[in-house]
C-alpha cells in the first residue's frame, strides 16, 4: 500500500497545487468508495486495514498536516483533547471485540468505513503539533531516539517476520504474556532486540537505495 501511495503521490501533488480543496474532496471520495463497498460486499475491514483503500485517508492527511501545521504549533489543550478522544475511541473499539471478535474476522462493522480516517487524523494532529511545537534537544539521549527514528523504516518492515515469532517463544518457555504489563516489558525488550537488526538493514540494503532519493519540497519550505 505504501509503494502504491508513492505511485500516486505526483498525481495527488498535482491536485493539491490546483485546487485548494482536493485533497479534502479525495478524502471525502474514498469514505464514500468505503461506504459503497461495504454495502456491496457485506465488510470492508480487509480493504480498509490491507490496502490503499483504507490506508491512504492516512496518507492524504499526513499531507494535510504538513500544509496547516503551523495551526498546531503550541495547541497544547487541542492535543490533550484529540489524545483523550482517540483513547476513548479506541477503549470502545476494543471493548467492542477490537480487531478480530467484532464480532468475527473480517468484521461486518460499518466502523472499518471510518475508522482509516479518524487514525489518520488522530497521528496527524500530533505529529504535526510535536513537530513543530518545541525546540528538541541534541543531546545523547536524544540522538539515540533520533537514530531509532532513521532505522525505524527497517525495523518496521522487518518487526513482521520475527515479533510474533519472539512472542510465542516467551509465552511458550519463559512467561504467559496474558497480562497487558508483562506484555509490554517485554514488548519493550523485543524492539530493544529489534534496533541492531533495524541498523545492519538500514546500513546495508535501506541507505544504498536512498542516494537516488528526489526533493519533492522546495528549500524554503
């Protein structure tokens, strides 16, 4: 789905230096695809989850941050609110069954039509209000978060062939990972492991593919 949105990115930078609104009319486009398919169909949650179909309400809206982020900048109170809405939303998503008992998988949930959008918006909203909203520090602490960040992409297109490999090898032999908090220290131990590969993928196979890399920005942007 991201190398499909890639493909389509000069044709969405065409539309968005056109017309002022068409990034906001595409958006309303795809809901309306979802919301035709689901009828048809009977669900949507594997086009909205697994594909460009879903996925790229997040992208446009990414897009659509970086353009108004300067609305963001030291909205403090509209994060708070934002993050404590998107946290409730997902308490009565998981309340609800969640991904996979909502109440079978793929679900019949009209929410799967939605809920691309309001994640979208919800990352948007906070990438852009802490992108732009402090002064970041160049400490080492932080260069050691900022080169997790630069080995991220490969960390997360390889997390998928290990980490549930990881997860039932310590269910299995060390602990039961039932519990949400034990999961997560371990979840945390996990990625820990994850950032040396994360590194030899990004040094090795990532880096060598980024030197043809082409500025879609101008400078004083």
């Amino acid at each position: 789905m991201e190398f499909h949105f890639y493909l389509l990115l000069p044709l969405l930078f065409f539309i968005k230096n056109r017309w002022n609104s068409g990034l906001f009319l595409i958006l309303i486009a795809t809901l309306i695809l979802r919301w035709g398919l689901h009828h048809e169909i009977g669900q949507i949650q594997t086009l909205s989850y697994w594909t460009i179909i879903g996925r790229l309400d997040q992208f446009i809206l990414g897009m659509l941050a970086f353009e108004y982020r300067r609305y963001f900048v030291g909205r403090h109170l509209l994060i708070v609110f934002s993050s404590l809405l998107f946290a409730i939303f997902y308490w009565y998503f998981d309340n609800g069954g969640g991904f996979y008992m909502s109440p079978s998988y793929p679900s019949p949930d009209p929410l799967w039509i939605y809920l691309p959008t309001i994640e979208g918006l919800a990352y948007a909203i906070f990438i852009a209000w802490y992108d732009n909203s402090f002064s970041h520090s160049v400490g080492k602490f932080s260069r050691f978060i900022a080169l997790i960040g630069t080995y991220s992409y490969s960390i997360y297109l390889l997390h998928f062939f290990i980490v549930f490999r990881i997860a039932n090898a310590i269910n299995k032999n060390l602990i039961d990972l039932s519990n949400i908090y034990i999961a997560m220290v371990f979840s945390l131990l996990s990625f820990l492991i994850m950032i040396p590969i994360g590194y030899f993928s990004y040094r090795f196979i990532e880096s060598p593919f980024l030197m043809f890399r082409t500025k879609y920005l101008k400078s004083d942007q």
